[in-house]
C-alpha cells in the first residue's frame, strides 16, 4: 500500500491539525489583533474601524473561490498558504516596534485575513475530497472542536502569555512582538508537517478551465430563490448587536476602571474570556446542536434568539457595579458567551437551510459572505459609538440593537421538521 493511500486510513493524522490551522489564523487577526491595538494605545474607535476591516476577505471570499479549484491543487493552496500566513505573522512581529506600527501591522494582518479566507476554502474542499462521505460525518464533530481549540489557544493562551512577558520585560512591544513570532514560527512547522501528512487523493485535481456562464448562474440562482430579500436581512441581522458587541467587551475588560472598564490585565482577560468564555461558547454550541437534532430549528428558533441577546445584558450591570470579584466577572462572561453559542447554532443551520438545493455549496459559501458582511459592517462603527456614549449606554443601545433580528425572524420561511434527526 503506497504512503497516500496509508494516509487516507488516517484521517487523526492530519484533521485536526488542518482545522486547527483553519482557526488559529481568523482568530489572531479577528480577535487577538485588538487586543494587541488596545495595549499598545489606540483608542477603541480606531480599533474597531482599523479592524472592522479585516473582515471583508471573508466577505468577498466567494468571488475569487472558483479560482482555487482552477489553479493547482487543494493540497498545493493549503501548503502555499499555511507558509504565506508563517511570513506575515513574522511580518507582525517584526514591525510592532517600529515608528508606524499601525500602518505596518495592518498590512501584515490584511495579508494574513486573505490569506486565510484562502485557505478556509482550500481545507474544506480538500476535506470533501480526501475523506470517505461516511468519515466526513464522522469527523464533523472533530473539525469544530480543533477550529474551537485554536480559538482558545490565541484568545487565551497566547494573551496570557504576552500577560507574563509584559511583566517580565515592562514592555507591550517586546511581548507582542515575541509572542507573533512564536505564532510564526509555529505556523511554517505546521505548514511542514502537512506537506508532509496530508493525503494525495486522485481527485484533488485543479479545473481544466472556469465556466464563466456557469460561475454567474450560480450567483443568480441564489438571489433568485423565493424572498430572497427577507433571507439576507436575516443573514445581516440576525447578529446586529453582537457584532457591535464583540469587540467593544473585549475594551471594557481591558479599559482602566476611571475610564469606566474592569481595568484587567491581559493575562486574567486571557484567562476569562480565552479559556472561560471560549469554554463557555463551545458548551452552547454543543447544547444548541443537541437539541435543535430532537426538536427542530423550528421549535428552537426563538428561544435560541433570546439566548443570544438577552445574555448581552449582563454587561449592564458589570458596567454599572464595576465588580473586583474574578469569579462574578467570569461568570458574566461565561453567560454570555453560553447564551451566544446555543444561539449562534441556529444561524449556522439556517444557512444550510437557506443553501439547499443546486449549488449549494456555493450558495453556503455566500451566505457566509453575508454573515461576514453582517459582522464587519456594525464593528466599524461600534468603538465610536462607545465612545459618544460610554459603557453602560453603550450596553443598554446593544440590547435595543438586537430588535431588528427578531423582527425579521417571523418572517423566515422553515419547516417544522428542518434539523430533527429522523428515526430510521
């Protein structure tokens, strides 16, 4: 048996590294990437402005996939990339302590988001194509848990580290810029073992050529399905306030208690929200799978609603008590983030609802788009509304914010019986 076809029967080999590579990258520069901005002294409405931005690769991602399937093959992008996201997380590193941080850093991160839009569509088709169709189910549950995991290790491990070097050396630039280049040194060595582990499967092929005709009927056929309109107001609405959010708690847990935050250090944030939080999140999501599979998305669709928003409201009252307990502190955070992952379930199955039928993996691939749309644009606005308002009436706007979601959720179309598993 040739060492190929050895690999395909060894799927632990290489799955959970490729989706722990898939989620370490949007991470860092989606959620760490402000937390570095923050300690090294820009103001919350430059953060959310400057990294807002970040998200439009994985907006646009649809227009250039096609071209991943065309040029090389899946194993060849995932290799090419993974060394590609190496080099900019040194990029990072390298020009932290520079004069113009801001304008170096943030090319590097741009360069890292594209790159890794790139390469989440490269992993998910090379999925499809080296895993067996009953293996892909069986390891649905193991690609979520390592993308999560990566999640962890740069929301939480990687803060707490930069927590202690910055009191070892005193200086948020030294830390920063030693804990990127342990990402980026970490990333070409897994970009080495892929090379080296990931199966060859016949079928991982590149594209004689590009249907032009085929490629725009695609597109139509999406925005051609029945109330089109009322899906994508969902896709962009469903998360209004917490993509106002998501990034301006992150602020209030850092921001010094006379600036009205929790004045915490980058090491008790890490450990909050990186592992407590992240825990707390991959916990609902668990919970909102399990049972959304014995009741349906139907019967699910509004409580997962409430769960989603109204959690938010625990950051009232931390702004309002300013607590110096860790542990009421944390629990706050873990409530929300529970709540935010048994709600954010039944968006994620929607989607497929809304993707079903010809071209479906396309059609999924836009309507994450939109999702990423529904985050990017509200994020650019969130620090200077903060701002104008300061936390606690910034709080109190996001729960107003989570409004329009609910209105538009009665008027999706879903079958009582979407996402119940069925007896056989």
């Amino acid at each position: 048996m040739s060492d190929a076809h050895k690999h395909l029967r060894r799927p632990w080999s290489w799955v959970p590294t490729l989706y722990f590579a898939e989620g370490l990258p949007y991470a860092l520069a989606l959620s760490v990437s402000v937390v570095l901005y923050k300690n090294l002294g820009l103001s919350n409405p430059q953060i959310t402005f400057y990294t807002g931005w970040l998200y439009l690769p994985w907006v646009i991602k649809p227009l250039w996939s096609p071209l991943v399937d065309l040029l090389r093959t899946r194993r060849e992008w995932i290799f090419g990339m993974q060394l590609l996201m190496g080099a900019t997380l040194a990029g990072v590193a390298l020009t932290i302590p520079t004069t113009h941080f801001v304008q170096l850093t943030l090319a590097f991160f741009w360069l890292l988001a594209f790159a890794s839009a790139t390469h989440d569509v490269a992993v998910d088709g090379f999925y499809l194509v080296a895993l067996p169709e009953h293996d892909q189910s069986l390891f649905s549950g193991v690609r979520n848990t390592f993308y999560r995991i990566a999640t962890i290790v740069a929301q939480g491990e990687l803060v707490v580290l930069v927590g202690q070097l910055y009191q070892h050396t005193g200086k948020f630039t030294t830390a920063w810029a030693l804990a990127f280049g342990l990402a980026a040194i970490f990333f070409v060595l897994l970009a080495a073992y892929h090379y080296w582990r990931l199966p060859r499967p016949p079928s991982d092929v590149s594209s004689v050529r590009l249907n032009e005709r085929e490629f725009w009927n695609t597109f139509g056929a999406f925005f051609r399905k029945p109330q089109i309109g009322t899906l994508i107001a969902f896709l962009l609405l469903y998360r209004f306030g917490e993509a106002q959010l998501m990034n301006v708690a992150k602020f209030f847990l850092l921001d010094p208690r006379e600036n009205g935050g929790l004045g915490l250090t980058d090491e008790q944030f890490g450990w909050l929200y990186g592992y407590i939080g992240v825990g707390a999140l991959v916990g609902g999501g668990l919970l909102g799978g399990w049972v959304i599979s014995r009741q349906g998305l139907k019967f699910w669709l509004w409580p997962m609603l409430l769960a989603i928003h109204l959690p938010d409201a625990v950051f009232i009252w931390l702004a309002t008590v300013q607590p110096h307990n860790l542990i009421l502190i944390g629990t706050g955070v873990a409530i929300e983030q529970f709540g935010y992952g048994f709600g954010f379930t039944a968006f994620m199955l929607y989607m497929i609802h809304i993707a079903r039928g010809a071209h479906g993996t396309a059609h999924y691939a836009l309507c994450t788009g939109f999702m990423a749309l529904g985050m990017m644009v509200p994020n650019l606005w969130s620090g200077w509304l903060q701002q104008k308002l300061g936390y606690p009436l910034f709080f109190i706007w996001i729960i107003l914010a989570t409004l329009p979601s609910f209105w538009v959720a009665r008027r999706i179309p879903l079958e009582a019986s979407f996402g119940r598993k069925t007896e056989n």
